[in-house]
C-alpha cells in the first residue's frame, strides 16, 4: 500500500465523517475490512474457499496451487490482506481463488451492533492487484458499518456500493474492469489408464507435452481448452494382449469438447473449477488379430487386389485397404466391439468386397464369403479371419469340369446368349455370355448352383423360349448329409427361380465320389421336361434297384411370378429293360421344332442302345417307352463307349468312341435308322479320340460332331467325310459344340488342362466357317 500523507489522509478524514464513514484503522494490503460508525468496533472474520486457490512463487516467477486456505480471526478492529503478487505491509496475504467471506459484528457493552454477513469474492484474476491500468491503486475496501448492518464495497476509497448478503462478487467487477487473466490459474486432474474390470495403474499418459504416469496428476487450465493424449498404447495383462480402446471422465466436473468421439487418441476437454476429483481414463480392451482376405480359390486361394474395411473407432467410414501378401490385417481388433456413436447405435467392424478381381489376365467375380459386395457388419471374440471369395469366369479347379460328353453343358437360348455349366471347387457353376463367348459372368448372383459345404457334380443344362423369357434348367447330383441327391433348378435371367430335390439316396459319404448319376435333361416345346438318370444299386445297398430312372412333367409360371415344376408322377420311375448295374453315360435330347419323342441313348456292357420316350397320356407315367436297340451290334468294334446323341427331325443321330484290343479309339457315328456305320480319326488311328460330341443348328437339318485327339479338337460335318475333318484351332479335352440358330453361330468349347487354374477354349472361328 501507499503511504499517505498526512494531509491527504485529514481531508479523507472529513469526507468519511460527512457521510457517515470513518477511517479505516487497519493499514497495509490491498483487500482492507474496517468498520465504520461503530458501536463496539470489532468484528470476527473467516476466510474459506470450497474450490481451489493458488499463490504466486516470487523465486520461480509462477503461479502454482494451494492445498487449501481458510482463515479465522476474531477481535479485529480491521483487517488487511496482500494480494498474491504484491506481498508487503499487510496483515496477511490472500490467496487467488473464490473466497467466501463470513464478517461476524460483534456487540458493544449494551449488545448493540450484532450482526452476520456472508459474500463471496472470486479473486480469479493474476492481474489483480499490480496491473495498475485495471487496478489503480490496487486497495479494496469492505466497509462494515455496525450502526446499519451494512457492508460496502469501495476501490481506493472510491464509489461505496452497498453489497448484499450471500451474494457473490468478483474484484474485477468491483473495479469495473473486465477479462480477468486466468491462463495460469490450473487444475488437476488425476489420468489413469484401466483395463476393462480391472483398477490397477500401468503405462502413462501424455499431458501438457510431458508423461504422466497412471495415476498421477497433471495441472490444467481453468476455461480453457486442454487435451491429453493416449501414452501407453498396448498392455499384456495374463498373457491377453490390451489396446487403449475408450476415454471415461468425471462427469459434472469435466466437459467434452471438439471431436466427441471418445475412441480418439486424445481426448479435449474443459474443466470447471469445483474442488470435487477429476480424472481422466484411458480404457484398455482386449484385442485379437482380425485378418479381411480375398480368395481367389481356382488359383490356390491367394489373396489379392483390395478390400474395404470400417472401423467405427476411427471415422466409421469404409476405406480401400490392399489384400495382398495374406489380406488386410489389423493386429489390435477389439473384442466384442458393438459401440454408440451418436446418431448411430451399435456400431461395429465392417468389411466390403470389391464385384471383380482381375488377375493374370482373368476375371474373378465375387461369389460369397464372410462379407458382401455392399458390407457386412460383424463381432469378433478371438483371433478372426474374414475372406470374400471369387469365382474366376470360364475357370476351373477340376480336370474333369465339363466331364460327360453325352450331357449338354452349353446351350444357346433364342437371343443368342451362351449358357454353360461345369464344375471347380467341387461345385456346380452356371455362366453366361452375352457377346458371344467374349465375356461371361457367373449367374446365380456369383454363387454355386449346387448347396454350399457339399460336394457337387454331373451337371446338365437344356433351355426353353417361353413367350416371357428364356428358361434354363440345370440339372445335377447333390452330395447330402446322407448320401446324394438329384437336384433340378430352373433359372431365369440367371437368377435361380427353383430348386427341387427329384429324389435323395442313402449311401456311406465317402462313396459319393464313385457314385456317377450323371443326370441328362431335355425340355420340349410344349415346355414339357424329361430328366433321365443312373442309380448304382450296390452303392445305395439295393442291387435291383440298378438301372435308369426319369422323372416326367412340365414346367410352368405360376401367376406371372415364379417358375415351378408339375410332374407326372410323384416319384421316379424305374425305366424298362434298363434295370443293369452296368449301365452308365446316358444322354438325352428332343426336337426343338415340334413336339415329338424324347431320343435316350446310353451305355451298357461296351454296348450302345437308344430307345424313344413318347409324351402320352394314356400311360400311367404320362411316357410310352419304346423298344430298346442295341445300335452299337455289328459296328466292328469291341468296347462301344460314351455316346452322345441329338435329336432331329424324325430321329437321331448318335456318335460314340469305338475300340478293339489291338486298336486305338476311333469316333463312330450311327442313325438308329439306318443300317450303316462310319468310323473316323484324323491321324490314321495313331491317337485315341476321344470324348465325342454331337449338336446341331436349331434351324436346319445339318448335324455337326467334334472329338479331341492327341488334345486338339477336330469337328466333322453331317458330309461324313474324311475330306471334310476339319482342325478347331483350340486344344483341350472334353468338347462340347453349343446349338445356334445357324452353322455360324456353333463354336466348339474345350477344357485346357495344360496348368492350373484350368481354362475354357473357345475355337476361334464357327464350326460352320470351316
């Protein structure tokens, strides 16, 4: 405080005296109590604070924090008090922080002058009192007058404002100043990192710049935006691996600000200035490796190419992550995560697969796996592995994919798109091109025909040109949990419309690989369908029921929704004079022109046989089975094998592979109405031929056939002339030549086995171009 002259100090004398006050008796400091018209002219005065105080160290130049302050003083006549940068001449000194004071009159010898007042006085501002342009000349007054119980307030004698009981006041409203500088004035709040149930200390935080060890302290600002950051980020507690997961704080004492996602690594905050404990904790949750993968199995399953992956931890947004060298792998997943992150509930991991992968100059389109082509959430709960996996378009795992020459496994429907079967993976696939074979795509939304965690195999195609859409019906055996099934679908715009299971078989399930149905199947014009399929009696424990079996009816469109089947007979029926357990390779086919019979051909005893299947009512099966031929007899070959036959008008024509002992495999070709066979090779029986194939324009009476010999493909027209053996151009085995409208739009289709994965070879020009 300044000292005063004298003269200064008489005419301040006589002011106070002509409104009623008198001079302060205490001397010194900057926050003065005295009293003014006094009865005994004593007071008892305490000093407390509820919330936190700080002082200034001269030495160091900085403001640090008090455990407490409280006074209590009694039989004071005045009281003065230093503010915490300016410690001189007072009586004491006061500390920054709010201060409740509570002034206690006490009674002259009459008892008069009693009374008790209460305020609160925030001294929060560093400035005060040294800052003489806020403060000129720093002294505060509290003016207690006995005779009113009145106390007011003045700044340097200035401006005596009566104050009011239990009220609350600041020195810079007092001063009639503004923006008290707080930046100093700091908190702490304790910072622990915790494991989920657990409440043990380990690691450190990161505050203010320096580590703070869990469960110590850090000092923050009061009104101020502060942060602290993850520390410690991995714990091993128990041999379980921890990662820092969420932020949890003391409500009501502390406030978010900023980013509100708590699972950032820091975390922003404000604080207030209430004296109750604030922590800050960094929870620890259990984390696995979580592995997102691609699988293009055809090519052993490598994973390449990109994934999407989202992490409600972070933005919650999928990004593009690589898959390859094993799959995108995020070491810290966090168990059972299944978070809010306000306006969303249950937010959890998610992964998105990419529709196409190309790779090696192939294509491989998505068909299923643990997560989806639009996303899939999920929860994990211990190390975790998450694969998409792709199907590579006109690829094959199976040497044997197109396997049964006497089945159709591609077909052309009426707008000149190609429809193929054939099996990879143990599976049955169905793919189809719309340019001509220049491109396909795996129907059935890039799944399976066939029921997945099961084998599959023996697959048969045919169509049907509705006046709504073309139909495909697939047909194929089923490995079941107990033992196979016959399974016929009906596709349209390769979407599956149906599913039926024809009948189901009891056999062990390891003889499912040596159980060949190999199911035939054909549809007329009338949308009538027969299927036609080999029961191996020893396998299924039952030898008489060896032998062919079909099933008979018609497809139809049941309220312009959905395809069905409608059969004849409930069950399948056993065909005449087919009941051999020696029987195999049937193929089937019926004139697409007209209605007339159904042509069966099949192989019994290195012998060929035909017979005709009538659509008729007046049988109990719906079909009149005509008399069995045996039109292999007299062919001049020993071992008569895998036919295949097509339908034509009024007949026919059948091909098979023909061989003796001493000879290798010739092609033969017959018309069941005809007496005469023909017999070809293109390398003078050097090689065996193999695997024929017979098909036909839809529109015309031609008739073409195609064979593999030394693995080229060779195709022969209805000429049956060894001039007119013609080279495809493509290598492979299995052929099979899909219908057209015309010679020029057959192509020839064989399986190239030369390296994995397999591919499907299309001959580079029609067969009607040759």
């Amino acid at each position: 405080m300044k000292e005063r002259l004298f003269g200064l100090i008489s005419i301040l004398i006589i002011l106070f005296v002509k409104t009623g006050f008198a001079d302060p008796r205490a001397k010194g400091g900057e926050l003065l109590f005295d009293v003014i018209n006094p009865f005994s002219g004593r007071f008892n005065l305490t000093v407390s604070t509820a919330d936190y105080a700080w002082a200034w160290d001269k030495q160091n130049s900085i403001v640090y924090l008090l455990n407490n302050y409280s006074r209590s003083l009694s039989n004071l006549q005045g009281y003065t008090f230093d503010s915490p940068k300016d410690i001189d001449d007072g009586m004491d000194s006061i500390a920054w922080g709010v201060m409740t004071f509570t002034i206690t009159s006490l009674p002259d010898q009459n008892g008069m002058g009693v009374f008790s007042f209460t305020f609160t006085l925030d001294l929060r501002d560093e400035e005060w009192s040294h800052d003489q342009t806020k403060y000129p000349g720093s002294d505060t007054h509290f003016r207690i007058d006995q005779h009113s119980s009145k106390v007011y307030a003045a700044h340097e004698g200035v401006g005596n404002t009566e104050m009011t009981n239990n009220a609350s006041y600041t020195i810079w409203g007092i001063w009639f100043t503004n923006n008290p500088l707080q930046t100093n004035f700091k908190v702490p709040v304790t910072l622990k990192n915790r494991i989920e149930g657990q409440y043990f200390d380990f690691g450190n935080l990161i505050a203010n710049g320096q580590q703070i060890n869990s469960g110590n302290s850090a000092n923050y600002q009061f009104n101020s935006n502060n942060s602290v950051n993850v520390g410690t980020t991995e714990y091993t507690y128990q041999n379980q691996r921890n990662y820092n997961f969420k932020w949890d704080y003391s409500n009501g004492n502390i406030t978010q600000t900023g980013n509100l996602n708590l699972y950032n690594p820091q975390f922003n905050f404000n604080i207030e200035f209430d004296p109750n404990e604030k922590s800050i904790t960094r929870n620890f949750r259990k984390v696995y490796p979580l592995t997102i993968k691609n699988s293009l199995d055809e090519v052993g399953g490598i994973s390449t190419n990109n994934i999407y992956f989202k992490d409600p931890i972070t933005d919650n947004a999928y990004h593009s992550y690589s898959a390859g060298n094993g799959g995108f792998v995020k070491d810290n997943a966090f168990d059972s995560l299944d978070i809010d992150i306000l306006p969303l509930e249950h937010q959890k991991y998610g992964a998105k697969a990419v529709s196409t992968i190309s790779y090696n100059a192939r294509t491989y389109q998505y068909s299923g796996g643990d997560f989806s082509t639009s996303g899939t959430d999920f929860i994990i709960t211990g190390p975790t592995t998450k694969t998409a996996y792709y199907k590579g378009a006109q690829l094959s795992s199976q040497t044997d994919a197109i396997a049964g020459n006497g089945q159709k496994k591609i077909v052309k429907t009426s707008d000149g798109y190609l429809h193929q079967v054939y099996e990879s993976l143990n599976k049955v696939w169905y793919e189809r091109s719309t340019d001509n074979g220049v491109t396909w795509q795996v129907m059935n939304n890039g799944q399976a025909v066939s029921a997945n965690g099961y084998k599959a195999k023996g697959a048969s195609i045919d169509y049907y040109t509705s006046s709504y859409n073309n139909i495909i019906i697939i047909v194929y055996q089923q490995q079941t949990f107990w033992g196979t099934a016959i399974n016929a679908n009906i596709y349209e715009n390769g979407a599956k419309k149906r599913n039926e299971i024809l009948v189901n078989y009891y056999h062990a399930s390891g003889d499912f690989d040596i159980f060949n149905a190999k199911p035939v199947v054909s549809i007329n014009p009338n949308a009538q369908v027969l299927i036609a399929w080999y029961v191996d009696g020893e396998i299924i424990n039952s030898i008489s029921e060896s032998g062919l079996y079909y099933k008979y009816g018609y497809i139809y469109l049941y309220y312009g929704i959905s395809w069905y089947f409608s059969w004849y007979t409930s069950a399948p029926v056993a065909m005449s004079n087919a009941n051999y357990i020696t029987i195999s390779n049937p193929t089937l086919d019926t004139y697409k022109s007209g209605v007339q019979p159904f042509q069966l051909a099949y192989e019994r005893s290195n012998t060929i046989y035909y017979r005709t299947l009538t659509d008729n009512s007046n049988y109990i099966n719906h079909i009149q089975e005509g008399g069995v031929q045996n039109i292999s007899s007299g062919g001049g070959y020993t071992f008569n094998n895998n036919p295949s036959l097509i339908a034509v008008n009024g007949g026919a024509r059948v091909v098979w592979e023909g061989k003796n002992s001493s000879t290798n495999r010739n092609i033969v070709f017959r018309d069941p109405g005809y007496y005469y066979f023909w017999s070809f090779n293109s390398t003078g029986g050097y090689y065996d031929c193999l695997n024929p194939n017979i098909n036909r324009p839809n529109n015309y009476p031609a008739y073409f056939f195609g064979w593999s010999e030394n693995n080229n493909g060779y195709v022969l027209n209805n000429s049956l002339s060894y001039i007119n053996i013609k080279y495809l151009g493509i290598n492979g085995q299995y052929m099979q030549l899909n219908n057209g409208a015309t010679p020029g739009e057959m192509y020839a289709t064989t399986l190239n086995t030369s390296g994995s994965p397999y591919y499907f070879t299309k001959s580079p020009s029609s067969i009607g171009s040759l």
